[in-house]
C-alpha cells in the first residue's frame, strides 16, 4: 500500500535550521506534484511548498517564502524541505502529500514529524 515516511525534525532554537525528508513507496513518485503541509493543533492543515515533477518548479506560502526549500530526488523517491531562520510559529507536525497547483492529497497520510522552534 501507499507509505509516506516523514523524518528529520526535532527542537531547535529561532534562527536555527532543519532538513526534512519524506520517502515514499507505491506511489508513481515521478508522476507527482509533491507538496509539505504543516498542521498546528486545533488548525486546518496548511500547504507551505510544492514541487513539480521534475523539481523545477516550486512554489512557497507567504510564512516560508525566502527561509524554505523544497527539492526532490526522483531516484530516491524522496522529498526535502531543507527550512532555515525558523521561527516560533514554524512550530508544527510537517507532512508530505502530492498536492498544490490544483491536484488534491492523496488519502493516505504519514505519521508527520514534529518539529518545534523554542528557546
């Protein structure tokens, strides 16, 4: 069945970085838009970068413009999202999922990674 494995994130202090990673397996990698969304409790989920195919084009929220990164490596059937200068409200559960540019996440969900930004 279709698996979304999220890694990377943990506590770091404001203005500190972290590289998420999302493996993926059954799923035609190659042939999807990828996106990272984030989740606070109590709040919808939020889109903050998408991906296209060949991870050319990319494209970020307004909150993570200029401080995150998305890339892909369609060898690996991998996702990153590599976020820098954090910030206290960075603090959420990040997932990955196909989505943005108009096609909608798939139905299954990984676990997410929390990540926190405190001091």
């Amino acid at each position: 069945q279709v698996q979304l494995v999220e890694s990377g994130g943990g506590l770091v202090q404001p203005g500190g970085s972290l590289r998420l990673s999302c493996s993926t397996s059954n799923v035609f990698f190659n042939n999807l838009i990828m996106s990272w969304y984030r989740q606070v409790p109590g709040k919808e989920r939020e889109l903050v970068a998408t991906i296209g195919t060949r991870g050319k084009l990319t494209e970020y929220s307004d909150s993570v413009k200029g401080r995150f990164s998305i890339s892909r490596d369609n060898a690996k059937d991998t996702v990153y999202l590599q976020m820098n200068n954090l910030k206290p409200d960075d603090t959420a559960v990040y997932y990955c999922n196909r989505g943005g540019w108009g096609f909608s996440p798939l139905d299954v969900w990984g676990q997410g990674t929390q990540v926190t930004v405190s001091s």
